[in-house]
C-alpha cells in the first residue's frame, strides 16, 4: 500500500529541517569508517595491553581474526530487566568463536531502576543518567578496537543512553540484546488497586508489600507497558533488535539462541564482510518515524517524547514535538497493554504481539517499509517470529489476525482511530499528555489550581483533606534545570482516589511521569520550566486553569498573566545528598525538554 500522506509530509519536513546537521554527521562518520578500527595500527605494546585479559583469545586478536566484538554492557542485579545480563558475555564469546572471531566486554555503563528511587532523592539523578550512559558506552568504545559492538540494556533510560552512544561510534554495526519480560505475576490493575488502599489508609503496608511482591517477583522486565518496554518495541520498529527479540522470556531456550545469534549477526555486519551496515545507516529520519508511530499505535510512554528527541539528535536529526502530534493524529491504537489495558506485556507478546503489529501498520500505509535493519533490508523482515526448532533457531512467518482482539486489533478496527499522545499547547507553554488511558470524559478539566514546589507537599495536602473540590494539581520546580526532571508518578495512587470520588482532577508539572501512568490526564515536560521563567511560575492558588486533552490547550485563565512576577524557589535541597551535588554540571548546561533535556546541546 502506498504511505499515507502524512508519514511522507512528516518525514520530508524532518529531512529538510536536519538537513545540515545530519548531513555533518554522516560526513565524520564517513571518515570513521575510511579509517576503520584501530587495532590493526596500535603499536605492541598499545596491543598488549588492549589483549592481556583475553585468555584463549589472546593469539586470534593478535593474528588478526574475522572480527572483534565490543560489548558494552548495563548488567547489574539489583534491576531485575537486567539481572539476566550477567551471563551474556559467556554466550557472546562463544558465538563470536564460532564465527571466526573475537568478542571482549568494552565497558559497563549504569544501570538505575526507577521502581527503586520513585518518590525519592535518588530520581533527581535518573535522566541525567542517560546522558552518563551515553558517555560511559564512548568512554567503553574509545579504545577503537572493535568491528562492530553489541549492547547489553533494556530499561528506561538505558536504551535511550546506548542509543546515543553508540551513534558517536555509528561506524560500526550495532546489534542491541534484549533480557525480555519477567513471567506474569499478579495482574498490574490488582496492584494498583492494593496502592490506592494504601493510600486511603484502607490496608497497611504488610499488603502493599505482599502485592508488590508478588507482582515483581523474578528476573526480566516489569510486565506493564512503560518505558521499557516501549523501548523494547521501538528497538523493533527502528531495526535494532532482531526480529521477535523483545518479548521472549529470560532464562529460556529461545531467549539464549537469539542471544547468540544477535552477536553472530554483529559480527556479520562488520566491514570485514559483504554485508556492512553501520548504525549511522539504519537510524536515518525514516527509522524514527517509524518509531514514533510505533510508539502512538501502542499507546507507549511519555518518556520517550524526551528521548527520542534526545536520540535523533545524536544522529544529527532534529525531531520536533509537532511530528509527534501530526504522527499520532493518523496511527489507530492497536494495543491495549496496561496502564491502557488489562493485559501485560505478555499477553500483548501471545497475542500477536509487535510482529502483528508491523504487519498491520505496513499494510495501512503507516510505516516506512525500505529501512535498513540488522535484519535484513525491509522492515517487513520484523513481521517474522522466531521459533527454536529441533535446537535451530529459524524464522517463521509471524499470525495475521490478532489471537486476542481485547489486546491487539487490526488497524481497520483499531481501539481508537488516533495515537496514544497529544501535544497541548496554550500561554502556560507548551506540553505533552498521554491520552491512550484517559476515559474521554477525563480528557477536559477546567477548575481551580492548588500549587506545589514539590510532590511531597501535595502528599501532605492530601493526606489533610485539603483537596476535597476539583483541582488542576500544579507541581512546578520540576524541570531538567531545577532539579533534574523526576517522575511523579508516585503522585497517582492519591490521584486517582480523588478521581474515584468523582473530583475534576488533572495534574500539570514541568516534571516528568512514569511511563507505568495513565488514568489522571497528565499534562507534563511543561515547557519553558518554572526556574527559566516560564508562565508555569506565575500560577497562583485559585487561578483558573484549563487542561484540554482533545483540543490541546493548555491555559492560565486569568487576565493578569503578562503584569504578573515570576516565582522564585529555594532549591537547596535539591543540590546535595544522594550524589545530587555531582551533578550540578548537568543542571546548569541540561537543554529544555523539547529538546531532549540533554546536556549534548540545548
């Protein structure tokens, strides 16, 4: 079928508007790749150094070898998604053998689980550490031993770390290893349901302990779609995995052949070969689109309208929040995965999963059909799942029909006709609000603000009884300047009570929310943040404010808004403890939120 107008209109507008920067970019990888990896001209002793601890290596690298693969890896076992990691490099190595080759960990990169620090200190540091990730895989890569490089990450900021590292090295073919989900446990709504108890003081904390438990209860991803599994999925649309790689369970048989296999087909890729295909070329402005409508046809996270910004621009691509909007008004929500649905991950994966999906969003015009992917040429390639057949690993054509239309549905008759995600825009500035789990008559809240400079003061309101009426939720103070754009979403058990009691209830922050939120409609990344001035800090207590998800606007009403002071804040207490004061760097140089909020340019 031919693209739809849109996907082409889009597509060429991002072309033409990055059209100097990626053209600078492709330019010094050009010249990377004429010069080729530098094992080959280190001096012995250079050499030495670089093969001591190889072992049984040590001869095939100093020969010369069909190959020598990097892996840059953010294994650690506190964060469950990436505990199964700790025995990737083991099957790595051996697969590489088999083809001739070598393969050596280049670095390790960190690895923090959002779970752990929400509501606390240490959240403050969870975007900045993209950005550390990002430097740790060039940090890890700058030996320029390698012909190609794998990458060991799965969870929320992590992907979006390797991504824009390994783009500084984008010379060379990269191959991104899932772990995969964690088997089911108990169901996600009955967990929340158990938060929200807590949070009305119906149950103590031995319940919540014994649901939480019992919900995140083994290695692997957490089993509801948020942001990394939507970072799974776009690792897929975008060509990065294999295809069929993201939803395999860990410690299976399957799971450890598309391991193996992902570093045999590194290697493959390498300029070594006849079938070279660095990364620089398969994350074109195409990829990202593809991506992008990925991410509104399953209803994905909001984070990832950070990210992905963050990631194009490594590339020299320059994504705007209005190609998202444009994208999500033509691409039909396809899934529903909980925080949007019942279901988990796994569910969704039974279901069809993103193999269904692609084949659907090919046939209706939505996705660039001719990408590069590491496999193959052809995003049709990701309509495949693998099976693991007598002990081989093979590809088999993936189902045509969605095996559960409560989960998965064809985009004829798609969940709702436009995409998960609404840019909102109005004098506060401009926002993004997640609208694939919002009931459409939550999606328009006019009423009364209660302002916070911190979510623990509107824990305390609430815990006092002061939000009884319909209330706009404004927690400013929050942005990438401030202290570091942390999620919120520890704020939406109380929320969600006082939508139950039938309240208007909308939350608006120049913060971030998790990408397990969904119900409350959310208008965050607010944008300019309240420490650059923006309209966010003139808000008062009882202005009027409208958060208008079907319109996107997003407004102050008050005639006075313009005579207005800025407010100013205190953050002291966001500089210091929890490593907090290491990071004053990152705070003073981090850009805006429509620009990724990273510290590589504003």
């Amino acid at each position: 079928m031919a693209l739809h107008d849109t996907i082409l209109r889009v597509t060429d507008r991002i072309v033409e508007r990055s059209a100097d920067t990626r053209g600078a970019y492709m330019a010094r990888m050009g010249v990377a790749k004429s010069k080729g990896p530098a094992r080959g001209h280190l001096s012995c002793s250079n050499q030495a150094h670089a093969f001591a601890g190889a072992g049984t290596d040590q001869d095939a690298l100093a020969t010369g070898s069909a190959g020598n693969l990097g892996i840059i890896t953010a294994y650690n076992d506190m964060l469950s998604a990436h505990q199964p990691f700790e025995t990737y490099p083991t099957l790595i190595r051996d697969a590489a053998r088999q083809m001739g080759g070598t393969a050596q960990v280049a670095g390790g990169v960190p690895a923090m689980c959002d779970g752990v620090t929400q509501g606390e200190a240490g959240m403050e540091l969870s975007l900045f550490s993209r950005d550390v990730i990002a430097l740790a895989t060039s940090v890890s890569l700058s030996h320029n031993t390698f012909d190609a490089a794998v990458f060991l990450g799965v969870c929320d900021k992590i992907v979006p770390g390797l991504v824009i590292g390994a783009q500084a090295f984008g010379h060379l073919p990269a191959v991104f290893l899932p772990a995969g989900p964690m088997t089911s446990g108990l169901a996600n709504d009955e967990k929340a349901k158990v938060r929200q108890k807590f949070a009305a003081g119906e149950v103590g904390r031995d319940a919540l302990m014994a649901a939480e438990m019992a919900a995140y209860h083994g290695p692997g991803t957490c089993t509801f779609y948020g942001t990394a599994n939507t970072n799974q999925m776009l690792m897929e649309f975008m060509g990065l995995h294999l295809p069929g790689a993201s939803f395999v369970t860990p410690n299976t048989g399957l799971r450890e052949a598309l391991t193996k296999e992902g570093a045999k087909r590194a290697m493959s890729l390498s300029a070594l070969g006849n079938n070279y295909t660095p990364v620089c070329d398969i994350l074109d402005e195409k990829a990202f689109v593809n991506g992008i409508v990925g991410l509104n046809a399953t209803g994905g996270s909001t984070n990832l309208l950070i990210h992905l910004l963050a990631m194009a621009r490594a590339g020299g691509i320059i994504l705007d929040w209005e190609d998202f909007s444009e994208l999500s008004d033509v691409t039909p929500l396809l899934a529903r995965v909980y925080p949007n649905g019942l279901a988990d991950v796994n569910h969704f994966h039974a279901a069809g999963g993103l193999g269904y999906m692609i084949g659907e969003l090919l046939s209706a015009g939505l996705l660039h059909p001719d990408t590069k992917t590491v496999g193959g040429d052809g995003l049709g390639n990701y309509t495949q799942e693998p099976k693991l057949i007598d002990d081989e690993l093979t590809w088999v054509p993936g189902t045509e029909v969605s095996l559960n239309d409560k989960i998965l549905r064809p985009a004829k008759d798609a969940f709702q006709p436009t995409g998960g995600l609404k840019r909102m825009a109005g004098n506060m500035g401009t926002a993004v609000m997640k609208v694939s789990a919002v009931a459409p008559e939550h999606r328009m809240v006019t009423a009364p603000a209660r302002v916070f400079h911190d979510q623990e003061e509107v824990k305390a309101a609430f815990k006092a009884g002061e939000l009884t009426d319909d209330v706009i939720v404004v927690v400013r103070f929050q942005g990438p300047r401030a202290n570091g754009m942390p999620e919120l979403h520890s704020l939406t058990p109380m929320l969600a009570i006082l939508q139950g009691r039938g309240q208007k209830v909308a939350l608006v922050t120049d913060g971030r929310m998790s990408g397990a939120s969904g119900k409350i409609p959310a208008a965050i990344h607010v944008s300019p943040e309240a420490l650059d001035g923006g309209n966010i800090a003139k808000i008062k207590d009882g202005d009027l404010v409208r958060v208008d998800a079907e319109a996107g606007v997003l407004e102050i009403l008050v005639e006075d808004l313009d005579k207005r002071a800025v407010t100013t804040a205190d953050l002291t207490d966001y500089q210091a403890g929890t490593g907090r004061e290491l990071f004053s760097a990152f705070r003073n140089a981090v850009g805006s939120a429509t620009h990724g909020a990273s510290i590589f340019g504003t």
